[in-house]
C-alpha cells in the first residue's frame, strides 16, 4: 500500500516550486489563486526570496503547503494512506479531499500568522534531542517545568529524535540536563517560538474559529494525524485533531508505525526536503518490506 506524506515548516528553499511553475499549467493556475487568495505574491518570495524572508512563519507555511499540494496534484499522486508533519497534516488532508485547496491555504494562513502572533507573545524556543530514550526525556521535562516556565515533548521524529520546546529558560535548562543525563546533542533549534506546546494557546484558540467555520469531507483514504498517530476518515474527528495539534505533541514515530502495521510498504516524502525520508527510515529500519522515497519537483 502507498503512503503519502507531506513536509513541515523548515523545509523551504529559496526557488522552490518554480518548476512545476513554469512548465505546468495547472501548476501555474494554482499558484495565481494562491497569490489572489493571500493578496500578495507568495510566488516571489518562493520563487526569488532570500532564506530570511522565506524563514518568516507567515511565509514559510503557506508556501511548504502550495509546494506539496500542488506538486501532489501535478504529479496526480493517489495514496492508500497519507500523513503529514505539523503543517503538512493539512496538505495531507488536502490531497485525501477533506479540504479544498482554497479552504486549506486559508487555514494554514490563518494558522501562520497566529502563530507567529504567539510567539511574538512569549519568548520562546526549540531544541532537538538526540539519542536519549522518550522517557528520559519526559522525565527531565517534568522536572523542569513550572508555571510560567514550561518545557515540553513537541515532535516525537523517530527513535532516538526529539524535539523539546517551551519558555526560552526551561528548554535551556533542559537542555543541560539531558546532555548530563547522555544526549549525544541538545541542539537549539532557529524557529520562531515553542511550536506544539502550551505556549501556542492563544493561537489554538484563534484557529479553532476558523476551523470550525471551515467545511470538512470524508477523506478518499485514511489520514493519519498527529496528536494520537491514529488512522481517521470522520470529518469532525478530523477537524478537532487538527485543533488539538497546535499545542499537542506530533506522534509521528508512532504514526509511522501504524501505517505500516496497517499496510503500508510504500512511503514517498511529497514537497520540499527530505526530513521525513530519513526519519521514516530510522522508524522502518530492519523492516526490508518497506521502501521509501521523495518527490521534490518535476524531472
């Protein structure tokens, strides 16, 4: 069975998408109504930006987002399963069908600049933690934390990956006890905020209006979503995981394991970069049933 999925935020690259761009027509009509539905010309920044102007939150997003969806759609990618990384889950329920395209670039626009109004809110920050057991890690969080002080497990990327985030203090702090406690790095991370963790409340709850108001379809094969790494096809159900995810963690190793206990022998990495292939086969590895792959642009 084919599993698609779909990148997050710090995939970009300038010049990213200007290939389909250029020699697809369908390409170029969903990036125009893209530029017309945000009222500004993403395609430039995408197409000509610097990497600081592409690193914004409110640019960043929509743009991994067309990228994705509109390279699945060129390329006519049909998957048994899909899934996405954080922003990606709403390319992944794009292409499934349970958001039109116009409908999913207006929430994740939504999503950016609430976001990026969060973490302009509260100092904050990301750090990635390698080689240490989940449970360690959780464990030096919980000590860490205190009101007005947080530090959580964001992304759970595959074994041996973490990423904390949280109050720019308790992630340093945590940080220091994780490599005394043996992490090979406790790398800080340069985005823009603590993505995934209670910090993003306010954002959350300026997002959950605009999904709510937001139409939903049963999806043509199964989403796999982030805050409970389960397989789901109820359009409500759906819509209120999605809610949950901007302060929840991402599960994706075990969402990973669940598509291939599920079915799943094919993985391709649909959008830019090429992050999830190489998670998805840390999380596969030993299993020679499954391969995985990437599509970044049109050959």
């Amino acid at each position: 069975m084919k599993a698609i999925v779909f990148p997050g935020q710090g995939a970009q690259f300038s010049g990213m998408g200007k290939d389909l761009y250029e020699s697809s027509e369908e390409a170029k009509a969903m990036f125009e109504k893209a530029n017309e539905i945000l009222g500004y010309r993403i395609t430039d920044i995408m197409f000509e930006g610097t990497d600081e102007e592409l690193k914004q939150t409110k640019v960043t997003q929509p743009a991994v987002f067309l990228h994705s969806v509109i390279l699945a759609k060129v390329l006519g990618l049909k998957p048994d399963m899909t899934a996405g990384h954080s922003l990606g889950e709403f390319s992944a329920l794009v292409v499934a069908g349970a958001l039109s395209f116009e409908d999913g670039l207006k929430l994740v626009y939504q999503r950016a600049t609430a976001m990026q109004k969060a973490c302009e809110a509260a100092p904050s920050t990301m750090a990635a933690i390698i080689a240490l057991p989940d449970e360690t890690v959780e464990q030096i969080c919980a000590e860490v934390s205190q009101p007005g002080n947080v530090v959580v497990g964001a992304n759970y990327n595959c074994p041996g990956q973490i990423v904390i985030s949280g109050n720019i203090d308790a992630v340093n702090t945590a940080c220091e006890k994780l490599k005394a406690a043996g992490a090979k790095r406790a790398l800080p991370l340069k985005v823009g905020g603590a993505f995934h963790s209670p910090l993003m409340q306010p954002a959350k709850d300026e997002l959950q209006q605009a999904i709510e108001a937001t139409e939903f379809h049963t999806p043509s094969c199964p989403v796999y979503q982030n805050v409970d790494a389960q397989a789901h096809t109820d359009a409500e159900e759906i819509k209120q995981n999605l809610i949950a995810q901007l302060t929840a963690s991402v599960r994706w190793t075990q969402e990973v394991q669940n598509m291939i206990a599920a079915g799943a022998t094919e993985f391709t990495e649909c959008g830019p970069g090429k992050a999830l292939q190489g998670m998805i086969a840390k999380i596969a590895k030993g299993n020679e049933a499954v391969t995985v792959t990437g599509v970044q642009g049109l050959a």
